[in-house]
C-alpha cells in the first residue's frame, strides 16, 4: 500500500515537473530584479542617499571657508579674517567664533597696527596722563591693545554666541560705489544672524560700549567718566565702519595694482 503510494506521488511529481521548474526559475528572477531595483535605488545621487549628513556638509564647507578666511589681509600685513566674501557662509559654531576673534588678537599685525596707532598717540601727545619716553608709549600701546581685545572677545565672540549673530562682515563685491560703501557703514548697525536673516547688530553696538566702558580701569583719570565711555563707543564704532569700507574695496583696489604693476 505504502508502495503504491509513493508510485503515484513520483508520476505526479513527473507530471508536473516543468510547471515546477518555471515557478522557482520565476522567483529567483523576481527575487534577482527585486534586488537589483534596491541597489540601484540606494546608489543614486538623492541627497539623502549620498552618506553625507546635512550637518557634516555644512561642518566641511564651514571649515574650508575658515581657512580662506584665515589667509585674508591688508596689504599683506593687516589681519582681515573677521570678513567673508562668500555670500551663503555657513554659520559659525561659539568655539569657532572665540577662536577667530582670538586668532586675530594674536596675529603679528595686530600688535604691529597697535604700535602704529600708539606712535601716532604719543607724537600728537594724545591721553598726557600717560606721560612721554619709553613709559609713555608703553602704556599707551597697552591700552591700545586692550581696546582691540575687549572690542573683539565681547563684540565678536561671546555676544554674538550668546545672541546668536555672526561676527563677520560679509563683503557685497558688486554694484556703484555709493551703494557699496553705504552697504558697508551699515553693516555697524546690522548684521547677520546665525539664521542667515539680517537684523540689529546688538552685538557690535553693546561691545563697543561696554568696551569703552572697561576702558575706565586703564585710561588716566582724565578720560574716564560716563561721557568718555559714550565718546569711546561712538569712536570704535566709526573706526568698524572705516574697517569694513576697507575690507569691502580693498580686493578691488589689490586686483588693480597687480594689473599696474604688471
């Protein structure tokens, strides 16, 4: 019986032989195409399929654009790394923002502009309370550095990380003088926020205030005062809009005497 059985279930299994062979043969292409179909979809050039996330592209593009950034001077001595000639900069991190302003106080030609500007004091005997000779100068070169480090660890590092805003000037690079040099005053004022949105520039205005006002703790007794405070702050403010005109036309007037001098 069981014989007889196993007789019957092999002729059925003959009988259908080629019905069986097509199905697995159509499974295993389905399977096979199914597959390739999936590779295909996961090597193509979709964003978000690429392997890259958003936020290690931007960290790659920030990164780059510092280094430029950081290559950046006046004629060749000048320290310009606060200025971005990329339109659609990527925003800067805090660390970052520290680490520029700190850049830019230890760079060789901060200190030179500092010597500079405390020679062009003592010559026009400016704050005598400092006295003359070597004391004199010294002192004055010290309370013109530490206007510069104020100016820069408040107004350019930890303000604009507390209120989120970008420390940088971002140079227009195009249009009639008026419109650019207009473009650059304001930028005293205004601002970029780390949203990528203009607004007030709060940063830059409360540090250059409260920069003259730790300036009280170093200045002779004759400059000190409220009244000294606000002239100092309404000073570095304009001394911020002539550095950003500089900055806006500076790579103009470089192009053009590499083509006089050529």
């Amino acid at each position: 019986m069981i014989d007889m059985r196993w007789r019957q279930l092999y002729r059925l299994k003959r009988a259908h032989l080629p019905a069986i062979r097509a199905l697995t043969l159509n499974s295993f292409l389905f399977a096979g195409t199914t597959s390739l179909f999936a590779q295909v979809g996961a090597s193509g050039t979709s964003p978000q399929n690429t392997g890259v996330s958003p936020s290690e592209s931007d960290e790659q593009r920030r990164e780059e654009q510092l280094r430029q950034e950081k290559k950046q001077r006046v004629l060749g001595i000048l320290p310009e790394f606060n200025v971005s000639r990329v339109g659609d900069a990527v925003p800067l991190t805090p660390k970052q923002k520290f680490g520029l302003a700190f850049k830019t106080l230890t760079d060789p030609g901060t200190f030179f502009f500092a010597g500079v500007v405390s020679g062009i004091a003592q010559a026009q005997n400016s704050f005598p309370g400092y006295g003359q000779g070597a004391e004199g100068y010294a002192k004055r070169f010290g309370a013109t550095y530490l206007d510069s480090f104020d100016g820069a660890m408040i107004g350019n590092a930890m303000l604009p990380s507390i209120l989120h805003q970008d420390p940088r000037y971002f140079r227009k690079g195009k249009g009639h003088f008026a419109t650019r040099f207009g473009y650059a005053v304001l930028s005293t004022f205004r601002c970029r926020g780390d949203n990528r949105h203009w607004q007030p520039s709060y940063s830059n205005l409360l540090g250059n205030f409260a920069a003259g006002a730790l300036s009280n703790l170093y200045y002779p007794e004759s400059q000190r005062g409220l009244v000294s405070t606000y002239q100092r702050a309404i000073v570095v403010s304009a001394q911020g809009a002539i550095g950003a005109s500089i900055s806006e036309f500076w790579p103009d007037i470089a192009q053009h005497l590499r083509k006089h001098k050529h």
